[in-house]
C-alpha cells in the first residue's frame, strides 16, 4: 500500500474524503515518531518506520504522514497501524 499525497489543508471535504478513504482499514494504532533535531533527514525518518513495520509482522498495514514539527523544526512521523497482534 503506497501512495503519496503532500499537501495541507483545512478543506472540510478533502478531509472527510480522506477519512472515508482510511475508514474501512482495520486500524489499531495511532503512533508518533519524533527526532532530535537536525539529526535525521526525513528519508531516513522513513527508513526507521519501515524497520519499525518489518519488525513487527509482515501482515501490519500503514498509513503515515512526515512532517515538520512547526516549532521545533525536527522531523516527526503520524502513523495509523493495523493488523497489530
């Protein structure tokens, strides 16, 4: 499951179409990775979530958002996790 949609908004029917979009997964985690500042790059911010999945069970779905923390200016993951034994 890959997609890649960067944009932000506050548009009221993009996000209740992306919520219908996400509701049907079954979703068990909501989990929050933050980093030091400047220490890591965003790519491989990524790569350290996608260890994280691999460890945890081949079958765990995802969905995850890499942003930048607005005060603190590091770089920080949201994820929903399904499949989560």
């Amino acid at each position: 499951m890959k997609y890649k949609v960067r944009f932000r908004t506050h548009n009221e029917k993009i996000i209740q179409s992306m919520g219908n979009w996400l509701e049907p997964y079954p979703w068990h985690w909501f989990v929050t990775f933050t980093f030091a500042k400047d220490s890591i790059s965003p790519e491989t911010a990524k790569n350290i979530f996608k260890e994280f999945i691999r460890e945890l069970d081949d079958d765990v779905i995802y969905f995850m958002v890499i942003e930048w923390h607005k005060f603190k200016g590091n770089v920080h993951i949201h994820a929903l996790l399904g499949n989560v034994n």
